[in-house]
C-alpha cells in the first residue's frame, strides 16, 4: 500500500507553499545537458489568493520562460509574480536556459482562490459535508510538513478504522459547523488506551458504540462532548488557511487532536490548517495540525456533489498475509545486564529507538556487578525491544512472573512535559502481526523513587494494558509474541535521560 496517493501528496505539500515541485526536472529539457555548466531549472512560489509570487531558483542558467498554466500567461522575468484570473489549479512550467542554448525545464502544481471562493468552497451552496476519502490514504502521522519522517503510514477505507469513516463534518454559511459520529467511535491510542499512568477503563484499538456510557477515557475523564453535535460554531481566517472551530467538543480528523498539541478531553476551541481544491464531481479539502518539533497530522476530505458517488464503506477487515513462528514454551527468558552477551533467550532490535550501553558501573555500588545503561534519546515514543534469539516466538505455558531492577536517576529531568517515573515492560509480534504496539500486552509501574535500585515485579496473567482484549485477554491466550520491550520514562514527550537496568528474568 502506497504511504499516500502520489498526486493528492503534491497537491497538499504545494498548496502549503513548501520549497518543493511535483514536476520532474529530468523531463522536457529539449537541448543537450554538457557537464557542469548544464542548467538546471526549479523555483518555489507563495500564493495570496489569486497573487502568486515565484522565486526562481535554478542554476547555470541566464534565460528564463514562464508559463503560469492558464492559457493566457507567461514571462521572461526571472522571478516573476502573476495574477490569476479565477480560482483553480494550475500547472506552471519553468525552462531554464543557458549562452550556449541549453535549456532544462520543471514544473509545479498549485491551487488558488479568491476570499469568496474559498469561503464557497468550504460550505458550497449554503453548508457542505466532508468525510475523510475512502480512496487511498486518509489520514497518516509524519514528523514535519516535509514529510522528513513518517510515524504512521496511516489509514484507508480497508475495513480496519471503518468507524472514522462513517464521521461527517458540516460546515455551513451561517458560521455554525455540525459532526456526526455515524453511531460508532474509535478507540484512539493516547486517549483510551496508552495513557501514561492511566489503567481505568482500558479500551483497546478499535470502533466501539458511540454512546456517553462508552465515552471514559482511559484516565477516568468523561469525553462524552466528543459524540455527535449540531450547535457549535467555525471561523474560517482565508487570508491564512486557517478554520477554527468552537465549542466544548468540536473536532475533525481524530478527537484528540488539538491546536498545540494532543489532548484526551475535549476542548473548547481547536484550530487547524485547511484548503480546499475545486474538483467538479468531488471537492477535497487537504486539512492538518502542525506540532512544530513534535508531529505533524495530514488529513484528506471529500465532499461529492452527488452522495451516491462516494464508494462503499468497508467494515470487514483481512489482516495481511504473514507465516506465523513457530512458538517454543522456554521455562526461562533472562538477561543480567552485566553484557550483551549475558543473556538467555533475547537479542537486541538494534532499530530501536532508545539505546543501550551494556557493561557499566552500578550507579549505587562501583564494586558490583557491571549492569547496563538504558539511554532515552530526544525521539517521542522508544522502548528497548528484545527479540526472542531463536527466530521463535513464545508460548508462555511454562511462564508466570517478570521481575526488573531498575534504577532512576535524580539527575534527569522529571516533571511535565518531561520524563516520568514510570516503567512499563511487555510482550507485542512484530512479524505476525507485524505491527506490535496496535496488540501489546503491557505491564506498569508508576511514581517509582529517585537513586536507589528498585526490584519490579510483574504477574504476567494480570496485565496493565492490553491493545485489543477480544485477541487476548492475556499472554497465555496467545502464542506470536516475539518481542519483549522496556521503556522507562513515558512518552509523549522528547526528554532524554539516562536510567540503569539489571537481572532481568521471565520464569
């Protein structure tokens, strides 16, 4: 499955105004390319409605053609501005060319729209519902605008999330914007589930009864505001993009998502990016919510002049074909610390995210037994994960008990926004299924004390978490976990810190 359909990808990068071209600069260059002196033809550009200023940004080149896409425009300034006449999308093309004749060529896809058209394209003739696109990737979680790292490859209409598929939005003239739940409710991860100290209510991954019974979130908060309204209110800011919707409870996209940041209650007013594309038979609104420095969330809508068009919900999901391992009931899984090599059973996943320093001095006692250093770095979500070393995965019939000496240093910084002292130790499958934090078993120790070793003890038949109890109520039930992982710390947040681990054992 492709991370994001190609051509809705350029679409929603370019409309941001980004430094980036859909065009290929390899392509309708009609001289020959000689050596280092070839040009090289790119620019970016910046839209305020209808007013496009270019930025010309090629190389080796001392003649410029433009043509804007319309029929009607071109230029041979360097860095020209152009106005165009009516909202739409244009494909503008560059060639660049040099003394000797050599010409290269780039194009870029943009969107423009006056105030009004705008305005007309959210609410259409008096109010337009939108809901997510059920042709190819909807929604996804990236890093930045650039799309430098993608967290989540995302969803789409495979009957895996059919309950954010059902979700509308309604914007209207009159300043009023209305949602509808569609009788269903995902069960998003951060908010019913994977709450850092938070074990009430524990909801795992997937679509639940959207009723005000159903809506407690994992801390024990009523979220029932989240549920189906039709009295809140929007501002739409054209000059900047930007719609901000009022009201205890308005959302788009996932609930959780708020104006600065993420949230697990409902909030009062959430504000994000939007543009909408003019596309005859379907309009798309390309919507986002920007964490500079901490996520970025792009969401696609579509709003279909005749309903029927839209294709059919999906509800029944076929997970992807994998060979389940083969499973092996070990009487022991253990793992001292004192080196990498001092281990039974575990082999460290070098991808990830935390790191490890094996062999280091007892932080309480330098005449000890060396004990490992576990090293959070600056990423948001990262745990040690240990693979089971014979390729297998585990049957736990010969298992009941973990325990984990831990120790936390008062050096780092705790607090808010920063590192927890928490632990939390579990068991996911990482090759059937592969993706083991949508399915973990998950065990937690919260509020622990600062500079002094602390001996864990976790009964494996009583878990903290469990992603999605109808496939396991425990470890027992199951026999393709592979991966047993520690994190210390929290998530959520991008504090590094250093902790100390030893005697490892699952017996």
């Amino acid at each position: 499955m492709r991370v994001i359909d190609i051509l809705k990808l350029c679409m929603f990068i370019s409309l941001f105004g980004l430094v980036w071209s859909c065009g290929d600069d390899d392509e309708g260059g009609s001289g020959p390319m000689t050596g280092s002196d070839a040009p090289v033809a790119a620019f970016s550009f910046e839209a305020n409605e209808l007013a496009v200023q270019f930025t010309n940004n090629s190389q080796n080149a001392t003649s410029f053609a433009w043509d804007f896409g319309d029929g009607t425009g071109t230029s041979t300034e360097e860095s020209p501005s152009y106005t165009y006449a009516s909202a739409g999308n244009y494909t503008v093309t560059l060639v660049a060319s040099n003394a000797d004749g050599d010409e290269n060529s780039f194009d870029a896809t943009l969107s423009v729209a006056s105030a009004n058209e705008k305005l007309e394209l959210l609410v259409g003739s008096g109010s337009r519902t939108w809901k997510l696109v059920r042709e190819g990737t909807a929604l996804l979680l990236a890093s930045d605008p650039e799309f430098t790292n993608i967290w989540w490859p995302g969803t789409s209409n495979n009957g895996e999330r059919p309950c954010l598929y059902d979700d509308s939005f309604t914007f209207s003239e009159d300043g009023t914007f209305s949602f509808d739940d569609g009788g269903t409710f995902w069960a998003e991860f951060g908010v019913f589930n994977g709450v850092d100290g938070c074990d009430q209510n524990t909801t795992g991954e997937g679509c639940f009864e959207a009723v005000a019974a159903n809506m407690v979130n994992e801390c024990g908060d009523d979220v029932s505001a989240w549920l189906s309204n039709a009295s809140h209110g929007y501002t739409f800011d054209v000059d900047n993009n930007r719609i901000t919707l009022s009201g205890n409870g308005a959302w788009i996209g996932i609930p959780k998502l708020g104006t600065t940041g993420e949230t697990i209650v409902p909030l009062d007013e959430v504000s994000f990016d939007a543009i909408m594309v003019e596309g005859g038979a379907v309009d798309t609104m390309f919507a986002s919510f920007n964490y500079p420095g901490v996520a970025f969330w792009p969401m696609t809508y579509v709003s279909y002049e005749n309903p029927a068009d839209e294709p059919a919900l999906v509800e029944g999901f076929d997970p992807p074909d994998c060979t389940p391992l083969a499973a092996i009931a070990p009487t022991e899984i253990t793992h001292t610390f004192e080196s990498a090599a001092s281990t039974n059973l575990l082999a460290e996943i070098v991808e990830s995210a935390a790191d490890i320093e094996y062999g280091v001095t007892d932080p309480a006692d330098a005449s000890a037994p060396p004990v490992s250093r576990y090293i959070r770095t600056g990423e948001q979500f990262q745990e040690l994960q240990f693979n089971i070393n014979s390729g297998n995965a585990i049957d736990f019939s010969n298992l009941s008990t973990i325990t984990l000496d831990v120790y936390l240093p008062s050096s780092n910084v705790y607090g808010e926004g920063a590192l927890t002292q928490n632990v939390f130790v579990g068991f996911g499958a990482t090759t059937c299924p592969p993706l083991w934090w949508m399915d973990l078993h998950q065990y937690q120790a919260t509020d622990l004390a600062l500079d002094e070793w602390i001996t864990l003890t976790y009964d494996l038949s009583t878990p903290t978490d469990v992603a999605i109890p109808d496939n396991g109520a425990t470890v027992f039930d199951r026999n393709d976990k592979d991966m047993f992982f520690i994190q210390i710390g929290g998530g959520g947040h991008f504090q590094a810190g250093d902790f100390f681990i030893r005697n490892l054992e699952i017996n």
